[in-house]
C-alpha cells in the first residue's frame, strides 16, 4: 500500500505563509507514513515533506489530482482550480497582522466558499489536523460533487459593501514601500 498524498500549498504570493508550514510539520511529525508535498514559495519549507519553492502548474494539478487531501492558503485562484478538478480542497486563510497578507479578503472569500460547501475550512492546526485525519481516515473525500451557488447567491455575495481596512492599517506598508523606494534610489 502507498502512502498517502497530501500536496500543500501556501500559494505563489510575495509574503510568507511560515504559519501554514508550522501548521503541517507538527501533523507530519505525527503522521511520518504520509507523503506530504509542500510547495512553499517564500514561507518555510516543512521538515519530512518534499519541499519545492515553485511547483510547474501542470505539475502542482496532476499531483493534485492524486492527492488523498489538498490543503491550500485562500487565494481564489488555487480554489477556483481545485474546483475545476473537482476537487474540495482544504483551506487554510492568511490573516492580517502577522505578515501574511495586507486585509482580510482570504478570511472573507473562505468563510463564504466554506458556506457554499466548495472548500472545508481550518482556522486552527488543530481543525486542519482533524479535517487531514478525515480525509486520510476516507471519512470525508477530497474530491466530489460541489455545491453551484445560484445566480441569486452569487448576486447578493457581489452586492456586499466592501469592507475597507481602516486609514492606520496603511501607515506600515507604506512605510515599507517608502523605505523600499528611497533604497532603491539610494542604490541606483
């Protein structure tokens, strides 16, 4: 018998995902018989997982494709694939605050995939730990038939105000990118 295929992905952004790496070394250490594959961009490579920056598109797909369970960050665009493969993939959100990411947009985007039944939802390492024992256990499929959201759901979820992040929330960034550019010049 095999082991277990379990592709994790912290998605191709320019910021760190290190949570999501910590997240799946501490299941691994636990589950030393799975073959988890980590395409980790600039986040942390996982100790005990095939460790590669940039996975070939075609290639990250088809490892998907076999894959016992996907877990992802919440980006649309890895979602939008796995749907495409049919595929209900593990989503695991970057949140403001710790680097990750600028606002809030993945904890949004993912509650209401995770409402729509198209990805399952681990806020937690202890949730994405059991939703990865799940799927290994086969008690819930990686792949299946996903929920369509009527043209009505997709309505309301499109007329929704955009929250924006408050006037302070800008000041580190743009200090960063001020700092990036005055470099910049410095150098050149």
């Amino acid at each position: 018998m095999s082991a277990a295929l379990i592709v994790v992905s912290a998605g191709t952004y320019h910021l760190p995902f290190d949570r999501l790496s910590a997240w799946v070394e501490e299941w691994l250490r636990k589950n030393p018989d799975a073959r988890v594959v980590m395409q980790h961009g600039p986040s942390a490579p996982v100790a005990g997982a095939e460790n590669v920056e940039i996975l070939p598109y075609s290639e990250l797909l088809g490892l998907c494709r076999h894959a016992d369970a996907v877990v992802l960050q919440g980006g649309a665009g890895g979602v939008m694939d796995m749907r495409a493969l049919g595929i209900v993939p593990i989503v695991v959100p970057r949140v403001p605050g710790g680097g990750e990411v600028v606002d809030d947009h993945q904890l949004v985007f993912s509650a209401e995939m995770a409402g729509l039944g198209i990805i399952r939802r681990a806020l937690t390492a202890s949730e994405l730990a059991t939703l990865l024992d799940q799927s290994l256990s086969g008690e819930i499929p990686a792949s299946g038939t996903i929920a369509t959201p009527g043209a009505d759901a997709v309505r309301t979820l499109l007329e929704r105000p955009i929250r924006r992040a408050p006037w302070y929330a800008f000041i580190p960034r743009s200090l960063r990118s001020g700092a990036a550019i005055l470099s910049a010049k410095l150098r050149g």
